[in-house]
C-alpha cells in the first residue's frame, strides 16, 4: 500500500503495541476472576504483570511517535493514527488503574455476584479483544476493518446490559442494608463496565479512519 511506503519499522511496532494491549485484556480478565474467587497470591501476580504491560505499551506508544514524527512516515494520516494509539493505550491504563482499585480498596463482594462480574468482565475484554484484529486490519488489510469492528459494539451492548442488571441486583434484589456497600459495588461494576467503553471510543475513531481512507 503506497501509503504505507517505507513504513514497515512502524507498523512492526504497532503489532508489538497492539499485542501488549491484548495480553493486558487477558490478564486483567484473569485479575477479576482470581480477586472474586479469592486467589490472592494469583490475583497479585496478575496485579504485578498489568502494571508491566501497561509501562510496555506507554514505551511501545512513544517509540512508534517518534518513528513517526523523527522519519517524516505517513503524514497525510499520522495524526489520526496517533490519536488511535491513544485511544487504545487508555484501554490498558484503564484496566491497570481498575485492578489496582480492588487492590487498595479491597471491596467485599457478596458471593451471589461473582458469576454475574466474571460475565461482565469477560465482555468487556471481548471487546478489547475484537478491537485488536479491527486496529491491525487497518494497516495490513483496510477493507476488513468494517466487517471486524462491528463485534467490538456488540460486546459493548451486552455489557451495557449486564451492567445494568448487576447494579439493579445490588440496590433491588440483594438483602444488602447499607446504601455505602450497594454504591461500592456499583462502582466497581462501572469499573468494569468501563472497559467496554472505551474499546468502543477507539473502534468509533478506527471506523472513521477507515472511512477517510476509503474516499
């Protein structure tokens, strides 16, 4: 692809990039689970590599920035491949930041929400994890952008929903009496929740890039 000439070195490292973010989905997945189920020595390892991943994927970001700027690549679309960069490295500080929540705050979850949190945190990382494929389409295969993003707003949907069905089993259905633990756990939903969120903030930038490249 001519706009890609001589680009190579950069989109080795997008892949590498690209790649740390999924690792972080799977290992923030694995987080939840082991925290829920009160694997505590697990969950800190999980906790330990997060937080590795995410100072990769900082490093990975600002090395392909200045590959890009430093060696003049791809100027007509570098800004909006910067910004996608960006867009998905808060998926990752997101997740660090939600791990390390559960960490520090240590929130007592009643056993009856474990299934429900463990499905939530699932489908958000699904979403994290169907964006993966979409953002490396777009350098190696644009026309498969379309038909790859579309799973990542499904995803998002589902844990919208799920969300809202565990919060309305917290303040409706679950014999919890005080509103300070029932807003505690609503808030670590949204945590959760969160990450599906802004794997679709990066698929709407991704989806109008590829549009822009299509003209």
């Amino acid at each position: 692809m001519k706009i890609f000439k001589n680009a190579n070195k950069s989109i080795e490292l997008i892949d590498v990039f690209l790649n740390t973010i999924d690792q972080g989905a799977f290992i923030f997945k694995e987080g939840v689970k082991n925290y829920l189920l009160g694997n505590r020595e697990s969950f800190v390892d999980n906790l330990k590599t997060l937080s590795n991943l995410e100072t990769e994927a900082d490093i990975s970001r600002r090395e392909i920035e200045n590959l890009l700027y430093n060696q003049s690549l791809m100027p007509q679309i570098r800004g909006d491949i910067m910004r996608l960069l960006e867009e998905i490295d808060n998926i990752i500080d997101l997740s660090k930041k939600s791990l390390f929540q559960f960490d520090v705050e240590v929130p007592s979850i009643p056993a009856a929400l474990n299934q429900d949190l463990i499905k939530l945190t699932e489908l958000s990382c699904s979403a994290i994890e169907s964006l993966i494929p979409a953002a490396r389409a777009y350098f190696h295969s644009p026309e498969n952008v379309k038909e790859r993003i579309h799973r990542v707003y499904l995803f998002e949907r589902e844990a919208d929903k799920l969300a809202d069905a565990i919060k309305r089993k917290v303040f409706q259905e679950l014999p919890i009496t005080r509103l300070s633990e029932k807003f505690h756990l609503r808030y670590f939903t949204l945590h959760i929740e969160t990450l599906s969120d802004a794997a679709k903030a990066a698929a709407d930038l991704l989806s109008i890039m590829a549009i822009k490249r299509s003209i």
